[in-house]
C-alpha cells in the first residue's frame, strides 16, 4: 500500500493551478525565505550570466539566448565562469553574439559550474557584490536549480538584480512545471533502461535500475511510466517493501513474467532497519534483498553521471532558448528577483522568493495510476 510521505501531509496549500495539480507534480507552499532586495532595477546597461551547481543539458542554450537577446536591444553581457565561485573570484569575460556560436547543441555549460562553499558566507556575497561592481553589472541572471536560486536571493538582498533560469536534470523546482535539463535526462534513463531490458528479458532476471534526482523522485516517476517498469520506488512515496516490492514481483513472476524492471530514486527511504543500505548504496542494497526474498536473480545498475551529459533535447533547446530570451526581457521591463517559470506551456516570470518556499510534489493519485500499468 502506497501511503502520503509526512512533507507531503504538511504541504499546507496548493498555490498554483488545477492544471498542474491534475497531471503529476503540485507546488505547495511550505515555507517563508528570507527579505529580498526592493526588487526595482535600474538601468540595465551590462548583465552578468553564470551557471552554477549541477550542470544539465541546455545551460549553453540559455547562455547563447542571453548573449544575443541582449545584443539584440543593445545590452553588453559577461559571463561569470565558474558560478558564484568564479563571481566572487573576478572570472568574468565579455560576451559577444559570435562567442556562442555552436554551443545550443552541446551539453554541459561552457561557462563551467561549480559548488561554491566560500559563497555561501557573509565574506563571500559581500565579496561577489563587490566584484559586480568592477565589473559594473547592473544585473545578474543565473541559471541552475534551487540551490542556484538561494545564492541568487542573497545577492538580491544585498541590491543586486537577478533572475534565474531553472536548470537541474531532477526537475524540483516549485513555481515551473519543467527545468531545463530534464527532458534530456529522461530521454537519455529511457534509452539505458531499454538496453538494460533486453538483457533482463534474455537472462529472465530482474534488474533494479538507481537513477539520479537527489531528494527528489520525478525522474525515476516518468523514467518509470515510460519503460513500464514493474516497480518504482520514489522519495515521494512511502513503501512496504514486502507488499509492493516483494508480492508484487511474485505475483508478476505467477502470472507468467519472466523478467522485471524496478527503477530507485537515489534518495529513496525505505524502513528503519533497511534504510542504512539503502541510503549508501540504493540499487545493490535493494537487488540484494529483491533476490534474498523472491529467489529471483536479481542485478543492479547506478546511472550515473551519464544522466547529466549529452547533447539536449529538442524540448531542452527550445526551452533553453525561450527562457533566456524571456530572462533578459523580464529584467528590461523593470522586473527583478523572478523565477523564469514554463507554466501550462507559457513562459512566465514568478516571484523567485515564492517559489523557492514551495514545494513540488508527485502526487499519489499519479503515482497509483501508473501503478496499474505494469500489471
Ligand atoms: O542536482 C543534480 C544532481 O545530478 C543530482 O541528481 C545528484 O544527486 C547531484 O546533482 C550530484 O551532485 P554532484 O555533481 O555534486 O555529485
């Protein structure tokens, strides 16, 4: 029996649309985030860009947007390599429409990533604030995930004018139905799975299949749909291992499969006394008990850093390239601290204080409907 996880219960409202409530993710409002800047923004002559944290498919795709948007109503751009690291250490060059030629095809982030720990210190805003200043940028526009999005709300508290473009291959982000990187990851799992599948299908095995999502479970959800995964075990959504693991392959296996597909959510929680393997190593910790408890044989594959490479998907391109269109007009129209969002498939700009105190959500109406399919 699948049962609602405790954040879940807690998520005190829905704050946007039926719509995305009806498909599979709801964004609940669960906590207040720090006082922002005013939020007005001055004129914008120069804009900075950086990429920070993970790096997903389609960064190159927003920072070429940004480039020749802004060329196109006569705005300079520099880019920050290196993230917040390369911001507060001066790593900053000028960007011209030729310099991003070739690179909406490619994946990665050719202004490179980091995790920055000095940033996330007093010094270290104080320090990039100052950087800005030589530099002199008007504004900031930053493209990653949450994480990406809390160091940009630090710089806008201390007066500089930001926007972020959502991009994280495990789509967490509250306030936008879709990250960049996403489509790529998805499609990438989907062809692994389906390799993987042929050898399952040959050897009548099962394979248990770790994808990547951190806390996270929404691309182990679709992953799983789209392969027609037998199980799927996601953060989101408590599990009894015996009853939805275990019955659920021997009552396949009795009604004559032969061989079985189970996709884990990195960050999956399973019971107390099971948890600690779990947590360390999600896919071996589960194959293991799968073949202990069924006498099936039982294989495990952890994806990897394959999941954040190769070239972008149509779907990241063009997203890529509209948010970053739309990054750069938000900021002109006098708008700043916004969530560049995809919403019921417009491209909007949200409160990016708002959104980052939500939370995105699969729902368990969603997920007990896929449940049906692997029957
Ligand atoms: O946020 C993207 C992501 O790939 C997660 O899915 C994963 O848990 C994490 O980054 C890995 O981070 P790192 O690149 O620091 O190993």
């Amino acid at each position: 029996m699948v049962k609602r996880s405790k954040e879940t219960k807690e998520a005190d409202k829905l704050v946007l649309n039926s719509h995305v409530a009806k498909e599979n993710v709801v964004h609940s409002k669960v906590a207040k985030t720090a006082e922002v800047g005013s939020g007005e923004v001055k004129e914008i002559r120069r804009i900075g860009v950086l990429t920070s944290g993970g790096d997903a498919p389609g960064m190159n795709g927003v920072i070429r947007a940004v480039t020749r948007a802004a060329a196109a109503h006569g705005i300079e751009v520099m880019g920050v390599r290196r993230g917040f690291h390369g911001l507060w250490r001066g790593d900053i060059i000028e960007l011209k429409p030729r310099d991003v030629s070739d690179i909406l095809q490619r994946g990665g982030t050719t202004l490179m990533t980091a995790r920055s720990k000095t940033f996330m210190t007093e010094e270290g805003v104080s320090k990039a604030m100052s950087m800005a200043d030589v530099f002199g940028l008007d504004a900031l526009i930053c493209v990653g995930g949450d994480g990406t999005g809390r160091g940009a709300l630090d710089l806008a508290a201390a007066g500089l004018p930001v926007v972020l473009v959502p991009a994280t291959i495990d789509n967490d982000m509250a306030g936008t139905d879709e990250t960049i990187g996403f489509d790529t990851a998805m499609n990438t799992v989907i062809s692994a799975v389906d390799k993987i599948r042929d050898s399952a299908s040959s050897h009548e095995r099962c394979s248990v299949v770790e994808v990547m999502g951190r806390n996270a479970g929404f691309l182990a959800f679709q992953v799983g749909v789209a392969t027609g995964a037998e199980v799927v075990l996601i953060p989101e959504i408590d599990c009894d291992f015996d009853q939805d693991v275990v019955k659920k392959l021997l009552s396949a296996r009795n009604r004559g499969k032969q061989h079985f597909i189970i996709i884990v959510a990195e960050g999956v929680r399973l019971d107390p006394d099971f948890h600690a393997a779990v947590k360390a190593a999600p896919a071996i910790a589960i194959a293991e008990e799968v073949e202990a408890k069924t006498g099936i044989e039982t294989n495990a594959t952890i994806l990897g850093y394959v999941q954040r490479g190769g070239n972008p998907s149509l779907r990241d391109r063009y997203l890529s390239s509209m948010m970053g269109i739309e990054a750069v007009e938000t900021l002109l129209a006098g708008r700043a601290n916004r969530l560049i969002a995809s919403l019921r498939g417009q491209i909007v700009d949200i409160d990016l204080s708002e959104a980052l105190a939500m939370k995105k959500e699969i729902t368990e109406e969603a997920f007990k409907r896929a449940g049906i399919l692997s029957l």
